[in-house]
C-alpha cells in the first residue's frame, strides 16, 4: 500500500494521520481473521463481564483474591476494547487511516491497561503469599483498605507510564512512510516511524518496559517462591493440595500474559519481524483475555457457583 504522506502532512512536515497496513490481499483471508477476532473478541467480553458482575453481586466473593480478579476483569475488557475495534474495521474496510491525535488515544489507553494488569498480577501474587503463608494475619493485613490501595497504585501506575511513553512518542516528528506495519498503535512500530535516529528514544523504552515487566515479574516470581517453601512443608497432603489449587489459575494467567508481553517487548531489536509481531499482538490482545475467565472459572468453584446464581440457571 503506498500512501501519498503529502496529503496528510501540514507545513512543518510532520505526518498527522497515519493508517494501518492491510492484512492481506486475499479478502476472504481479511474476512476469516475479522470473523475469528469478532468471536473471540465477544467472548472476552461476555465473560471477563459476567466474572466481574458475579464477583459484585454475591457477597460471599467479597474477599481480596475476588477483589483483585474483578479488577483484572475490567481491565481485561478496558485492553481489549482499546484495540480490537479499530483492529476489526481495519479489516473488512478501506478506511484504515487514524489520526495522530486518534493513535496517541490508542497508545495511551493500550498502555494504561496493560501496565495496570503487570501490576495488578504482582498485587494478586502478595495476596496468595499471605494468604498461604501468613494466614493468621491475613485478614489484617489484607483488609479491605490495603487491597483498594493496591489496586489503585496498579491503575495509578499504568496511568503514568501511559501518559509518560505516550508523550515522549508523540513528541517526535513523523516525516514518513505513514503506514503502521500493525494492527494498532503500539510503541515499536510507531517509533519505527519517527524522523532520523531514534536509537536513544528506543533504549529510553525499553528500560521502561524492563522496569515494568520485570520488576512486578520478579516481585511474582518471589511470592511463588515463598508459597513453595511453605507448601512443602505443609503436614497435610490436603492442606498442600488445597493451597496449590488456589494459585494454579493465577500462575497460569501469569504464564500466558507475561510471555506473550516480554518475546513482544524485551527482544531484540534485530530479531523483530511484522509477522511474528502481528501473531504476538493477536494473541496478547485478543486470546489471553479470552482465556483468562476460562481458566479462572473452570478451576474455581465458587466462580462456578457465582456465575450460576447470576445467571440464574441450575446447570453451568
């Protein structure tokens, strides 16, 4: 696709609309990847919507690991919706251009909501710690007011890193191509478009996304750390059974988002390609946050119950 960037130049040069690359040729391949994304993209938000709605509405789930997973719901759908609806139209139309102004909006909402739930995922492994290891302290420590803390630092945090990488991006000038090698506005291929060396630019956000993949990664990786060695000296085969289960669903959602988001992110720079990058962003974008109310509701059975009563159906 070759776009004519004078058209969407003003005097200083800089371009102001950019537009996404289109996916294939081929319309019935567009249209099987709009149909594909359109399903997945529904189911997310059905049950990232009912898991939220079930956790608010049964009081018997107003406990800080439920607390923590309503958040992850609704950051889940504020993720998705950030993205896969420009996604789909770029599909099945010819109007896959976007405003500068409508890409930094992207940006800022993408990056918002990701870094909230690296964040969040660090909060929700402290409060399996503790729960399992300090569990005669845990309603003290874990009260209501801590975890509404917790959770606001993990929105504040992504609200700052949001504004932060999307200024220090738009800040730069675009003098072309202004075609987006991406399904959306996301930080490497943007960058890919600014004017003249942007080497430090690149380090800058890198070390940004060191900080914030890694070090909530680490503080996980710590907590599952402490569970193991509380786990295996538990007396009880039940007992060890027990604690084991309740982080099972955690520590796989952790397995699918973090490593999907550091082969995208903390690679190099040379081992990058607009395929793999592509498939990387659908399933980062699109398939882990459908995946995540299924695996929190099929090993979870007061998920189950939940979800049953909202539902009002006898059978889930």
């Amino acid at each position: 696709m070759n776009l004519n960037c004078s058209l969407w130049q003003d005097n200083s040069m800089s371009v102001k609309r950019f537009a996404f690359a289109k996916f294939s040729e081929v319309t019935e391949q567009c249209f099987l990847l709009f149909t594909l994304i359109l399903l997945m993209f529904l189911a997310s938000l059905t049950g990232n919507a009912l898991i939220a709605l079930a956790i608010w509405t049964n009081p018997v789930l107003h406990t800080p690991m439920y607390f923590f997973l309503a958040n992850l719901s609704l950051l889940e759908i504020g993720y998705t919706c950030s993205v896969i609806p420009k996604m789909l139209q770029s599909l099945v139309s010819e109007a896959r251009g976007i405003s500068r102004e409508g890409c930094a909006t992207q940006m800022f909402f993408f990056t918002l909501f990701a870094i909230s739930e690296c964040c969040l995922l660090a909060a929700m492994a402290f409060d399996r710690y503790m729960a399992i290891c300090s569990p005669l302290h845990y309603a003290t420590r874990m009260s209501r007011g801590v975890c509404g803390h917790l959770a606001m630092i993990s929105w504040g945090v992504g609200c700052i890193v949001g504004l932060g990488q999307t200024n220090y991006i738009f800040s730069l000038d675009f003098c072309g191509p202004c075609e987006i090698d991406h399904f959306f506005c996301d930080l490497p291929p943007i960058l890919a478009l600014a004017c003249g060396d942007t080497s430090h630019n690149e380090a800058a956000v890198f070390v940004v996304a060191i900080l914030c993949i890694s070090s909530p990664f680490l503080l996980i990786i710590a907590s599952y750390g402490r569970i193991l060695a509380a786990v295996l000296i538990m007396p009880s085969p039940e007992g060890r059974r027990k604690a084991l289960s309740t982080c099972s669903s955690h520590l796989l959602v952790v397995t699918l988002f973090y490593g999907s988001g550091s082969v995208t992110y903390l690679r190099p720079k040379a081992s990058h390609s607009p395929g793999v990058d592509k498939l990387l962003a659908l399933f980062y974008t699109v398939v882990t946050s459908m995946l995540n109310p299924v695996i929190y509701s099929l090993r979870n059975k007061e998920v189950k119950t939940a979800l049953q009563r909202t539902l009002g159906k006898k059978k889930f």
